[in-house]
C-alpha cells in the first residue's frame, strides 16, 4: 500500500474564492492508475512558507506518507515559494523527476521552463511539486506515474540489494 498525500497550494483556492481543481485531479489519476496507491491526506493551504513547510514536515514525520504531491506555487510569482519550502524539509533532492517534467513539458510550452518544482526524500516520503494548472499537472504526473511504485520501494528499502549501495574506494 502506497500511501499518498495531496496538499493544493493557492492563497485563493485556501481563502474560497476559487474551487480547486488540481488537487481533484491529482486523487483521479492516482487512484485509477497508481495499483496500490490510497489518498490518506488532502489539504488546501495558502502560498506562505511556514505553512507549506509545516504541513510537509508533519505529513512526512508523524503521518508518515509514501508519497506526497503537491500542486501550485512553482511559478515565478512572489508568492511562490512551494520550492524552497519543500527544499526547507528534504534530506536529499530527487533531480531527475523535476527534470523529467520540465523535459516533457518543453514539448508542449516554452513556459515550462519557468517552472521551479523540486522533488526531494525526508526520512521514507518522496515529495513532488507539481504546477498548479490541471493541464499541467496532469502532463507532468503522466511523465513520472510508472517510476513512482519503484522509487518508494527503494526508498522503503525494497526492492535493491546492499552491495548495490557500496561507494567505491
């Protein structure tokens, strides 16, 4: 069992004056096409740092998910600040799924360079921030879905042998 934590960043969606989507849509996709995967966790919160990073940490720590998504600010506006919150808490940065999501995105829109996302590990959660446009999270969580049950299982432990992780010299 996978368990996934979905938290829709957006002053306006958290204040009510904007029904988000996002996050709905996140659950949809996880659910229909992640076998094994359960939403234990859901929340709206506002684009301010402490928030983000408080919810991250106690989602990772006390509720102790696999996985968590994030949707929303990873722009360039003043308010976002999704990235560094997320960099606040990790123990080590997971590159290659930000990367991943810029590359494919880049097919679609030139903008999608401007998207700061980061994914990283805190203890045994995986965190990934994705844009807060369902269209553009739905692009990025198609490029990344089918490595997710094999990156919590080595994160988790499963799934390599020790020797693998032997540095040389």
């Amino acid at each position: 069992m996978i368990k996934v934590g979905i938290m829709t960043i957006s002053d306006r969606a958290y204040r009510g004056e904007y029904e988000d989507e996002s996050g709905p849509l996140i659950r949809r996709i996880i659910e229909e096409r992640l076998p094994g995967a359960h939403v234990a966790l859901t929340s709206v919160v506002p684009d301010d740092f402490r928030f983000i990073k408080a919810g991250l940490r106690q989602w990772c720590d006390e509720a102790q998910l696999d996985l968590i998504l994030t949707t929303g600010g990873t722009g360039f506006g003043p308010r976002d600040v999704t990235p560094e919150a997320t960099r606040a808490i990790i123990e080590r940065e997971a590159p290659g799924l930000a990367e991943a999501m810029r590359a494919a995105s880049l097919r679609v829109t030139p903008h999608a360079m401007l998207s700061r996302a980061v994914a990283g590990i805190r203890g045994h959660t995986l965190i990934i921030n994705l844009p807060g446009s369902p269209k553009a999270v739905r692009e990025n969580l198609e490029v990344i879905l089918t490595a997710l049950p094999h990156a919590i299982a080595l994160i988790r432990g499963e799934g390599s042998r020790p020797e693998e992780h032997r540095h040389p010299g």
